[in-house]
C-alpha cells in the first residue's frame, strides 16, 4: 500500500509541481472576483439604505454651512416643523443698528413733567373738545410715552397719529424688534392712546391699549419715491432714523404686522402670456407628505424654474399630512397662504396659480400656437432643458415612489448648478402675527423651555430618561440653575395636559399656546383672514400651525432651554444617535 500512489493523486494532475504555478494564480483570481462582487454588494447595499442627516432641521448656522456645501441632496422624511428663509438670515443686520431713542424725540418747549402744553388755547370749558392728533407735538409725546413704557423694545419708525375711536383717543403705529431679538424681522404694532387735557392746557398719556388696538393706524406702508433720502425728524409718512447705506441690494426682511396683500398674480394680456416661458411640475409622490418634505420638493422646482429664467406655475392647493391633522387622515384643499408668505414670494419671483394658469392655456394655447416640451424622466437634467424655446415645459411624474419625488430632479450632478432659493420662501406673516401677539402680551420679556414628551417619553426602549427627566420635579430641579425665579415661563409642549406642569407655578409664571386661542378663534383677525382666502369657510388651526406658532414663540423667549440639549441624556432620534453638533 505505501509502494503505490494514492487514488487521488494518480488520477489528478492538479498537485503535480509543474501545474502549482497555474493553481496558484487561479486561485488569486478568483479570490480577488470574490473579495470584489462582495464588496459591490455591501456597497449597493449601503448605497439603497444611507439616509444623510435632513438638513431642514438644523439650527441656523448649519443650515447655512449646508447651503454653500456640495453634500448630498436626497431627503429624510421628518415631521419637524421647517425652517424657511428668513431663518437663515443672520440678526446683526445693518438695519438693526438704527433705533429711535429718547434724546431723538424733541421735546417741546412748552412740554411740562412728561406732557405738553397747547399753545394758545384757553382752556375754560375746553376740556372736552377733541385732541387733535396730527399736532406735531402731540406726536412726539406719544412717541415718548411709548419708548418709556416699552422698554424691552427698540423702535424703528413711528407712523404719524390719527384720530381714535373717540374725541380723547389717538391711534398711532410703529415698527419695531425686541432689544434681545433673535431672529431678522421687524415686527408692526398699532395701539389706542387715551389722552386727557388738564384746565392748564397740559396734555398728558392716560394709557395706551393692547397690542393692535389702534386699528386706525393700520395701513399699507408706501415705499419711497426713488432718489429721496429719509432724515431724522418729521416726515409726511412719520419719523424715523437713517439707515446706512450698504453696497449691494438691501436684503429683505420681513415685516410681520403689516397688511398682508397675497392675492393671486393675474396675466396683463393675451400677448404677455403668450410671450412667457413658463414650467410645471405635474403628478408624483410628493402629496399628503409631510410639510418639510412638501417644502423639499417645492423649492427643487422654485430652483430649475430661476435657473431656466421661466415662470413657475404652482399648485395653491396643499395636501396636509395626517401627522398634522385632528381627524388623523389626510386633508386635501389646505391653502399655501395658510403657511408660507405668498406675498413675499410672488414679489421675489416669477410665480403663477396653476388655476389660472390652466385657463388661460386652454383659451389661448391653440389660438396662438404655444408649444409644450414634456419631460418625463427626472434624470432629464435642467441644464439639458436650458436651450429649449417652447412655451411650457411640463415635467411629469410617475407613480413609483421615491422615483416620482419632484426633489429626485435637483440630485446628482444637477446640485451643484441648481441652488434652491431659500430666501424666497419665508412663514406665513398672519401665523407669525400671532406669535408676535403673544410675546407682546408677555411684554417680549419672557424665558422659555421646550419639552418634548408624548410617543417619546412612552418610547423608553429608545428614549430611556425621557419620561424622567422632563416630570415636573426634574424641570424645577434642572430649571433652578437655567432661569430666575419669578420669570415668565412660556413652556412649548407636545404634552396634552397642561397641568403636569403646574408645580412649576410656585415658581414661575407659566404660560401655554392654548392661553391664546382668542388669537385664532371666530372673532380673530386671523380667522376673517383665512375664511376669506378660503372662499368664506372658516379654517381650522391645526396641527401644523399649533406647532409653529409653539416653536416660534419659544424662539423669542430671553433664555431658551431646550429638551435634548439642557434637560436629558437622551439623544433626539433615539439611543445611540447623539452627535457632537446635534
């Protein structure tokens, strides 16, 4: 037996030593195809699941990194409320350094301990006759009386007064911000001054009213004639300050207060509309998503439409997501007026309703011969469309999800042409009316928390301190070092019952966003605003306003503290998801 060669290898030649060169290197090489087709398949699958962080929901100065940066633009779902334009625009603005103090109101030479004496006037039995509010000294004693009773205020420009709701009330607005202001918005008030005249002339403040009490004084502000120069004194539109001149554009800020003008843009003639280029975005997967992802996808279409120099023709008409809503389903007929500033917008850009717009096709497209470009494939790039000459482009989109998202269009090589323009798009000014109403009834001297609880704080597998760290013992014991005792205390919150907080009141003075709900019910402002651009039926608050007004309102408070930053261990999206920037 061991004289003979094994059965093995008297059959095979493979482990003869002049055939183990060629073994060998068949061997690398199908080592190395191996080593390869895994290392293709991990990187598929790595490729179908990477989710990169949303960059919506940063705060401001990493919003603003990732604007200028060439990162990857696919998007993660998140029912955060979204961050617009005028979040990344910074506070120390050029037009902020310009407010009117005390020393720049004159004071009269007949003014007396605070009022003002008319001139030539015998008071006997003229105390009751009218005052009249277009004097110019009665002017500057409502300016002053203002700035000293509003000291958490800086004062911009004062309207000129009017006459009140009576003989003895003088109405007059301004613009202003808080001294402490976080955010790069002006905000309009307009209040009722009660003004009371002694039998020596003397005319004298009584009181000035809540916020927007002196209705009268509410009126469109008018831009100035080109050329003419604002100086510091009485103006024929009120006083204010010169701002300085910068290089460049004046950036736009909002003005939250004003009379809001978003009505739909209408076409001229037959000849203008036929002389535009327009595109539109039709079908998709985009509808009944969330709100960040519904603003994702807009602003892709906002971005091609400016790069292709084209009027984009938009959809008015919003899905509200369930996530939003009180009857838990989608809503269909959501108005984006109810949400973002369609008058800054249809100011900015070339926008125009796709109801109009459809009408106006259907009576002119064939009459004319306006041509239409369809586009139906999203790697069709905006940069292969620039040289096309028809009339309307019309994107459309399928029905297989993700690949019908309008944001798939602005991924890939087209991100690094096609900006989204996220100054455009700012918040709704009649939501944010609201949220400056609040803070003026807090007197914009205010601190605030944010507590998140709900599905997180039941949710211990993933947030196993939540519930814990934000129970009212653990808020007063975390809160003792962060805010003074006595301080008003806004608390922005998911939690339903309110009253889980009320040992915070042997400390603070708390306030909730329900407080406020005379802001939008029947009798508001608000609510005649939105029937209107409702077609008369009243529009509910929901979800997705209560939680903006919330978080804005939380935003302007003097001191912020925060849930996952200042109040717990836990990470924002869940055990072992903490980052060194989140």
């Amino acid at each position: 037996m061991l004289g003979r060669p094994s059965l093995l290898l008297s059959r095979s030649g493979s482990f003869r030593p002049e055939n183990l060169g060629q073994n060998a290197m068949a061997m690398i090489g199908n080592l190395c195809f191996t080593i390869f087709v895994v290392g293709v398949l991990v990187f598929t699958i790595i490729a179908a699941t990477y989710q990169p962080e949303d960059p919506l929901f940063h705060p401001s100065a990493k919003i603003t990194n990732f604007l200028t940066s060439k990162s990857n633009a696919t998007f993660r779902a998140d029912d955060s409320v979204v961050r617009t334009g005028e979040d990344f625009l910074g506070v120390n603005q050029t037009a902020f350094t310009t407010f009117i103090n005390l020393n720049d109101v004159d004071v009269p030479e007949n003014a007396d301990s605070g009022g003002v004496t008319e001139n030539n006037l015998d008071c006997s039995g003229k105390i009751d006759d009218p005052v009249d509010c277009t004097d110019p000294d009665v002017f500057h004693l409502l300016m002053r009386a203002a700035i000293e009773k509003f000291k958490d205020i800086h004062f911009y420009r004062f309207g000129k007064p009017v006459r009140g709701s009576n003989d003895s009330s003088c109405h007059m607005a301004w613009r202003f911000r808080p001294k402490e202001g976080k955010t790069a918005a002006f905000y309009k008030d307009y209040r009722s001054f009660v003004v009371s005249r002694s039998e020596n002339c003397t005319l004298d403040v009584v009181s000035i009213g809540d916020y927007h009490s002196g209705g009268n004084a509410r009126k469109r502000k008018r831009k100035n004639r080109a050329g003419s120069d604002r100086t510091l004194g009485k103006l024929d539109e009120g006083f204010e300050k010169v701002t300085p001149k910068t290089e460049g554009e004046p950036i736009a800020l909002p003005v939250v207060g004003e009379v809001v003008n978003d009505s739909l843009p209408v076409v001229e003639s037959e000849s203008s509309f036929g002389n535009g280029k327009y595109l539109i975005y039709s079908g998709g997967g985009d509808r009944c998503k969330s709100m960040s992802h519904y603003l994702w996808s807009f602003m892709c279409a906002l971005g091609e439409a400016q790069y292709l120099n084209r009027t984009l023709i938009m959809d008015l008409s919003i899905c509200l997501s369930k996530i939003y809503t009180s009857s838990g389903v989608d809503e269909e007929g959501k108005d984006f007026r109810f949400y973002f500033d369609f008058e800054h917008l249809k100011d900015s850009a070339s926008v125009f309703d796709q109801v109009q717009f459809q009408s106006d096709w259907d009576q002119w497209h064939k009459k004319d011969r306006l041509s239409l470009h369809l586009v139906e494939d999203f790697r069709t790039t905006p940069m292969k469309l620039s040289g096309v000459q028809d009339t309307l482009i019309m994107r459309k989109f399928g029905s297989v999800e993700p690949d019908n998202y309008w944001y798939r269009v602005c991924e890939g090589e087209t991100e690094s042409v096609v900006q989204r323009p996220w100054h455009l798009v700012w918040k709704s000014r009649r939501l944010m009316d609201i949220v400056s109403a609040i803070s003026s009834r807090l007197n914009w001297d205010y601190d605030s928390v944010h507590v998140v609880r709900g599905e997180k704080a039941r949710n211990r597998e993933m947030w196993p301190h939540l519930a814990e760290d934000t129970s009212p013992e653990a808020l007063l014991s975390n809160l003792q070092d962060k805010i003074d005792d006595g301080r008003n205390l806004y608390i922005a919150t998911n939690e339903p019952d309110t009253s889980f907080f009320d040992p915070l009141k042997d400390k603070y003075s708390t306030h909730f966003l329900h407080e406020y709900k005379d802001l939008w019910d029947k009798k508001s402002e608000w609510y005649a605003e939105t029937a209107k651009l409702n077609n008369g039926n009243p529009v509910e608050f929901d979800g997705y306003m209560r939680a903006s007004v919330d978080t804005e309102v939380f935003f302007r408070g003097k001191k912020q503290v925060e849930t996952f930053n200042d109040l717990t261990r836990d990470c924002k999206d869940g055990i072992n998801t903490c980052t060194s920037s989140s």
